[in-house]
C-alpha cells in the first residue's frame, strides 16, 4: 500500500495550488479519503474528506470555501484544489486513507509573500 502526494511548493498569498495523492495497492474507491495538515507547533488538523464515491464532501471551517476536495477513482487518485490561499494555510498536507488508516508522507505547502 502506498500513497504517494504532490503539488505542493512555495505560492504567493491569493494563489493556488493542487495537490494530488496517488494511491496504489489498493483501490482507493473502497475507501473514504481525507486531508490532513499540520503546520509547525501545531497538532495535525482535518482539512477535506470525500467518500468512496465522491458522492459527499466535507470540510474545514477555515478553508470551506477554498479549497474543494475531489477523487478520480479510475487514476486511484485524490485532489485537493486550493485557491485564495493564505500564509495560516502554510503547512505539510497529508493524505490518508480511511479504512486502511494509511498515511502518505506529506508533501510542503508554504504561503508566503
């Protein structure tokens, strides 16, 4: 099982950024798939979730809005798209599979001017 995240780098305040977990040794339509982040000092946050299905979304307050979480389950892969950000969105983005408690390895998202 692997989950494998890209997309983040370093954006100006008002950008965007897309990020993207690709998912492999497992379908990931079996399971709900989530984002995570965690800035420095900080404990670890829920970000997005969508279900197996892409049929429901849900979000954090502080990026409902924002950012929108989608999957395309034929690339076993999960989106996060995130726009407007903001440097208290600075921070690693994890993604994690649900029914497998699995974790990707994270990938730096830095808003910054």
């Amino acid at each position: 099982v692997q989950l494998v995240e890209s997309g983040g780098g370093l954006v100006q305040p008002g950008g965007s950024l897309r990020l993207s977990c690709a998912a492999s040794g497992f379908t990931a339509s079996s399971s709900i798939m989530t984002w995570y982040r965690q800035a420095p000092g900080k404990e670890r946050e829920l970000v997005a979730t969508i279900t197996s299905f892409g049929d429901s979304t849900n979000y954090a307050d502080s990026v409902k809005g924002r950012f929108t979480i989608s999957r395309d389950n034929a690339k076993n892969t999960v989106y996060l798209q995130m726009n407007s950000l903001k440097p208290q969105d600075t921070a690693v983005y994890y993604c994690y599979a649900v029914r497998l408690r699995y974790w990707g390895q994270g990938t730096q998202v830095t808003v910054s001017s």
